[in-house]
C-alpha cells in the first residue's frame, strides 16, 4: 500500500502532540528541582516509517510551580516502499506551566510552537489546557487521569476545531524500582474545522491512544522507560509505535 509521507507525518504529529503534550499526569518535582529527558520514537504504518527523538526539560520554580521545554528534537521520516527519504527536520517545541494545588491535583497549559522545519511541523500554533489528578489506591498502584481541551488557531487559512480529551494511567510500582503501566487517551473534536472561514468536516472526529510498557529506577537519579504506543486517527489513520526514554532527576 502506497502512503502519502506528509500526511502521515501529520498526522503523527498532531496527534502525538495530543497524546503527549504534558509531561505526565503526576505530581511535579520538589522546589528547586528537575528533571531533563532523552527520548526516542519509531513509528510505523504499512510501508511508511519514522523515526524521531527529542530533548525535554522540566524545573519546579517555586513550590508548586513547574516549567517545562519539550519535543526539542529532530524527526526523520522515510517511505521503504517507494525508497525514498526526505520529510526530516527540526520538530515543533512545547512550553508548559503546571501548577499543583496539592499533591494529588494538578492544572497545567501546554502551547504548542509551529518552529519546525517545513516537512516536519504542524504549521498550528494551540494551546492545550486541562487538568490532571493521581489516585494513590495503595502505596504502590495507583492511577493517573486527565482532562484537557485544545484551542488550535488558525493557519493556512485553516481553523481547526475544539478538541478534547480524556486519558487514564494505571501503574504499579514494585519495590525493587521496576514500574509497570498502560493507559488510553480519547480524543474528538468538539466543533468544525473552518476552511477561509467556511466550515467544513471535523466535528465527531477522534483518535484513540493506547499504550503499555515498564520503567526501570536504576537509581534515585536516573529511570529507564521503554513502551509500546498504538494510535487510531481520524479517517482511519492507523499506526503504532515504540518509545525509549532515559530520566534524569536533578
């Protein structure tokens, strides 16, 4: 089967975006505390294959108070059918502030920055704003939820719809550091995308994330995640993926 490499491109893009935006749906690192993280993605589809890896970085400014830069990175993509390579380049950047009320509850917005190399971005600046909260059910097992809404902005002549979306975590942590986990994201658009200012199709529109996988605290400082990610589109855009990250807490 043939694919067209840019729109699959965008759509791994727009909907990873979705997927991934926040950095995670728990507590934020103490006061004047970090942690900066190296990961790396292959996805695929039929034919179609990407890779792609980034740089993030979060700091708790003030108690309560976290900053973060993420999706700093580079995106290759490459169709092995027709042998061709290209759509590679500099990946859109991140910018969140996540503020915790207390330590289970949590309020952050993401902004989405079209910075990348023209192959490669979304050409949609949004804002991704919601809020997440931690069920400690025991010690060690507990669930991550979040409830968010994206506002894109126009671009193109395209304004794409109100998105929203609802995600879930569920983990357990043994002690001897390894951590188990899976989750789900539903996203759909909640209005229509307008074209020059007329509206067209989008309402109703979803995509489906689901993903498992396991992480390693090798030491107080430094965990290793690898995890599996599966996405449904919109239009019946499919494709899966995997995921390695290192975390350094500082």
């Amino acid at each position: 089967m043939n694919f067209n490499v840019k729109k699959i491109a965008s759509v791994i893009a727009l909907a990873t975006a979705s997927s991934f935006a926040a950095w995670d749906y728990y507590n934020i690192p103490e006061e004047h505390h970090g942690e900066a993280r190296v990961r790396a993605h292959y996805w695929y589809n039929g034919d179609f294959h990407s890779t792609d890896f980034d740089v993030d970085a979060r700091f708790t400014v003030v108690k309560g108070l976290e900053l973060s830069l993420q999706n700093l990175g580079y995106q290759f993509f490459a169709n092995d059918q027709d042998k061709a390579k290209g759509n590679s380049g500099l990946k859109d950047i991140t910018v969140g502030l996540k503020y915790a009320f207390d330590p289970n509850f949590y309020a952050f917005i993401d902004a989405n920055i079209p910075t990348g190399a023209d192959e490669v971005t979304s050409d949609e600046f949004s804002l991704k704003t919601g809020v997440q909260w931690h069920l400690p059910i025991t010690e060690q097992f507990g669930i991550g939820n979040e409830f968010a809404l994206t506002i894109p902005f126009k671009h193109d002549n395209i304004t794409r719809g109100l998105v929203a979306d609802y995600g879930f975590e569920f983990y357990y942590a043994f002690k001897s550091g390894f951590t188990p986990f899976t989750g789900w994201v539903y996203s759909s658009q909640l209005t229509d995308t307008k074209v020059k200012g007329e509206k067209a199709s989008g309402t109703g529109s979803s995509n489906v994330s689901f993903w498992a996988g396991s992480s390693y605290a090798v030491n107080p400082h430094v965990t290793l995640t690898l995890f599996t990610d599966i996405e449904y589109a919109a239009h019946g855009a499919y494709y899966s993926g995997y995921i390695f990250q290192a975390t350094f807490a500082f």
